[in-house]
C-alpha cells in the first residue's frame, strides 16, 4: 500500500443532521464538538438540527463544517488509521492544518469562527455569487472571466471543471457566453463570492486574528490551497491570509499528491464531493469518504483489508 491523504471537505456540502452519527460513535469526535460548543454555544444543535437554509450562511457554514471535518479525521486516527499527507478544500484547509498539529482543536475552531465571519461581512459588502463552469477548459473559462467585469477563476476543481465568483449583475451574460461555447454553469450553495478580489477585507483581518497566534509545526505535510505545496511552520499564517482572496488550487493540489506517491484518499467532511473530483484525476486511486459512523467504518474495514 503506498500513502494515504485525509482530504478535509469545503463549502457547500453542508446539510442538516451532518455529524450526529459520528458524534455517537467516536468519543475523538465528540470531542471535536464539545470544544467547539464551549467557544461557541449553539454549534451543535446548529449542525444535528438546523435547515440546511441556516447551514449555508457562511458565519454557520464554515464552524460546523470544520467541526465534521475534524471529528471525522480524528474519528479515523482513533480507529488506528494514520494519515500521511492532508489537504483541505477552502475551508477545510483550517481543520487540516489543526489535524497537522499546527493548532490545538480550540485555537483551529476559533480561527475558523472569525474567518467565517469576516468572510460573511465581506460577501455582505458586494452582491456576488459563485458557479461551477463545467465542459471547458481552464483556459477558455479564464478567456471568457477577462472579457465580463468582476467575474474570476476562483476554484480549479478538476480538468473540465472550473468554479468562478462574481458580481450578479455580471454573471447572467458570462453564463450565456459559456452557454454559447458549449459550456455549462452550475450555481453553488455559498452566500458570496470566495476565493476572490472582493474577499480581501476578510484577509486582512484574518492577518490580524493569526497574528496574535503561535502556529506550530506541522506534524505531518499540509498540501497549501494558494500553493499546491506542502507548508511550513514559517508560511502558515501568509498562505492562510492568502488562500481567503485567491483561488483554489485543488486540481494541482491533487496532482501533487499523486506524484508524491499518494495512492488512497480519505474525504473527511460532509458528502462526497471530492471523492469525485479524485475520480476525475486517478483512475486507479482508493477513494474512501467518511461523514458518519457507517461511512467510518466502512473506511476503516477498507483500509485494513489493504493492509492486511
């Protein structure tokens, strides 16, 4: 067996009910829960209970999704299986970067919560929206974003896929231009326009949060959204400033996995999304997700069999 990656799931696969099982079953990842709903009291009524209406308000979104981002990788390493590399979708690049030792589950929760905040109060300041062009290459995405003001490459998912952020008054005609060149666009379930200019403000202050902080070193590599390479204790806090107002680079991210002998992926998080975006680049990687305790143990025996 070569390496395996935990890969951390990101916005937009959130939904109602997300992490009860797992809180049931794992006492690691109840602990993830119980120390976020003493920073912030409410947060796991708001992941088992809540619509998924007040799951995608990105001040919710981003700490609950850390949270089954985490208790799922802690789930795993509690069941004895190891990671070699992780890598985080947007946000789940926070909880990959805590279960690299980097931050304590504390701190990594309370940085979340102030990024998911600054993150809403810059989408409130501009009325923009996300889309997943699909069926076009990256650069024809990119050609058709430089002829429409305000709409940006933000998210290379995949070959043939490609999210953009932009204004609203911008993107109608944008789409009909990817419509007119045999693509398709898909909106996402995000309240704003990520991993763009108009996410500066919140870079900033999330400068301003991680410099009051002590990052560690890594434990075990960290694969950079902004980078596609793995961290250092002395990048850290620039690449996750960065990461907020630039885009992500999923699909070199994984590419880069890949060449580093990584050969079975473990999306830990809500859903399945980037299991599938892994399907899309490897046709011979093992691909496993875990969002509950049926998904962990599935995982787990899996893994297992591979080592046996």
């Amino acid at each position: 067996m070569g390496k395996v990656a935990f890969v951390f799931s990101g916005q937009g696969a959130q939904y109602s009910g997300m992490g009860k099982s797992l809180y049931e079953a794992s006492p690691a990842a109840k602990a993830v829960f119980d120390t976020a709903e003493q920073i912030r009291p409410g947060t796991i009524a708001q992941c088992f209970e809540s619509p998924v209406e007040e799951l995608s308000i990105t001040k919710n979104t981003q700490p609950c999704l850390f949270c089954i981002d985490l208790a799922a990788a802690e789930a795993l390493r509690e069941a004895g299986v190891a990671a070699d590399a992780v890598a985080g979708f947007s946000l789940g690049e926070v909880a990959a970067v805590t279960f690299a030792g980097m931050f304590t589950a504390a701190e990594g929760f309370s940085l979340v919560v102030k990024r998911g905040e600054a993150m809403q109060a810059a989408a409130e300041k501009v009325d923009s929206a996300m889309a997943a062009i699909l069926k076009l290459s990256n650069e024809k995405v990119e050609e058709l974003c430089r002829m429409h003001q305000g709409v940006y490459p933000v998210n290379y998912n995949c070959p043939g896929q490609l999210v953009v952020a932009g204004l609203k008054s911008s993107l109608g005609g944008f789409i009909e231009d990817v419509a007119a060149n045999g693509g398709k666009a898909v909106p996402l379930k995000v309240s704003g326009g990520f991993h763009s200019p108009f996410m500066e403000s919140a870079s900033i202050r999330l400068a301003e949060v991680l410099g009051g902080m002590d990052v560690k070193a890594p434990q075990l590599p960290v694969y950079a959204n902004y980078t596609a390479e793995p961290y250092t204790a002395q990048t850290a806090k620039e690449l996750l400033v960065k990461q907020v107002s630039n885009p992500v680079r999923w699909q070199q991210t994984v590419e880069k996995l890949l060449e580093d002998g990584v050969d079975t992926f473990i999306e830990v998080g809500a859903g399945k999304t980037l299991c599938g975006l892994i399907k899309r680049m490897s046709r011979t990687a093992k691909i496993y997700n875990v969002e509950d305790a049926a998904s962990l143990a599935a995982a787990v025996a899996a893994v297992r069999e591979e080592n046996a």
